[in-house]
C-alpha cells in the first residue's frame, strides 16, 4: 500500500471523457462547435509543449525531456510519491500528459460527429480503402493488439540473451539497429520494428476473421 500507483491507463481513459464531455456539451449546441473543439485540441497541444519545453520547476532544469528528468515527473513526484509506476521516479501515465491525451480525445469527438451525421458513414471512407489494410488488421484487433505488445515488450526485456548481463531487447537494438544510424533514429527503427513484427502477426489473424473482443 505504500507505493500503489495512482496514476494509470483506466484513470486517464476516465479522466479524459470526463474533460471532453463537458467540453463537448459546452459548444454542441452553438454554430461553430467544431471550431471551436478544434481550437480547444489545438490550446491543449500548444500549452503542453510549452510547458514541457519551456517552464521552470524547482530542481530541473527547463527544456529537460527525459522520462525521470522532465516537469511532468517532477509534478509527480511531488503530488505522489512514491505512488506512481513501480514506486519509482516516473510514471508513463503522468499527471501532465493527461493533456494532450483530452486532445486526441477531442479529435476523437470531431471524428464521431463526421460519421454520425453523414447520411452514409460508409461513403466518409469510399476510394479511400486502397493501402488501408494495416490499418483494419490493427483497428479490429486492437485488444488482441495491446495484449500482444505488452507480452512482446516484456519478453524484449526479461528475456537474457545473449548472457545474464543483457536483455533480448538490448541486445537486438545494440547489434541491429545502433550500428546503423544515431540513436534516436535507431530507437526509431527499433520501435517500428516491433510494429511490423505485431502486424505481421495481427495480419494473420485478420485473413482468418479472428477477432478479440470484449
């Protein structure tokens, strides 16, 4: 008890339907409410760059975007605890960064009034399905897809290779990625990696109509 966390993926999920409802009921029913949802997106976005990259906090430094280093887990820090993610210095689900997240909610509600309204949702998308099939084999089993990168992601990291010292994952950015470009590109390349692999297998369960719902 004296380190459960606090913050998490379901907080934040609540949190930010809480922030886009009474956004959303505030100018639905005024003449420009996508504007003005689109102007609210955008306010958030903006002020969460600014505030990331620009305001000073006691002893950090401004600018600083490194997970333990940043304002956000400085502002965790200091409402929390101990209390956040494994009791440790950050949480990836910080307070901070719940921001931007009401702002892809936002867009989110921009997108259902588009399809609500329109006299045939299908035809929002008609010409448009060439090269979308990734999109589909990921959307319709996205349960299936985050249970799947949780598991990949914790093999990468458990699983020793090629000794004791070294995690599979390390081991793979540092022998195939890092020789190849800087690191954060590489870490790019890294990432996208693990995306291709998830598709390739989320791929195959869409060819079968396999899909994992709750």
């Amino acid at each position: 008890m004296s380190t459960i966390r606090i913050p998490g993926v379901l907080a934040r999920i609540a949190w930010c339907y809480v922030a886009a409802a009474i956004l959303t009921r505030a100018v639905a029913a005024g003449r420009h409410r996508n504007r003005s949802i689109l102007m609210a997106a955008a306010a958030l976005l903006a002020g969460y760059w600014f505030v990331l990259t620009a305001a000073p906090f006691p002893g950090g430094t401004p600018g600083d975007l490194t997970a333990a280093g940043n304002i956000g887990a400085w502002l965790d820090r200091t409402l929390f605890g101990r209390h956040v993610w494994r009791g440790g210095a950050f949480d990836p689900e910080r307070l901070l960064s719940t921001i931007p997240a009401i702002g892809t909610a936002l867009f989110g509600v921009l997108a259902g009034w588009l399809i609500r309204e329109s006299s045939s949702p299908r035809a929002i998308v008609r010409g448009l399905q060439g090269g979308t099939e990734p999109f589909v084999a990921l959307g319709r089993n996205a349960t299936l897809l985050f249970v799947l990168s949780g598991l990949l992601a914790k093999t990468l990291i458990y699983v020793e290779w090629p000794d004791p010292a070294m995690s599979l994952g390390r081991w793979l950015y540092l022998s195939t990625f890092a020789p190849v470009a800087p690191p954060h590109l590489a870490s790019l390349l890294y990432a996208l990696a693990n995306l291709l692999l998830l598709y390739a297998l989320l791929a195959a369960f869409h060819r079968r109509r396999i899909y994992l719902t709750v």
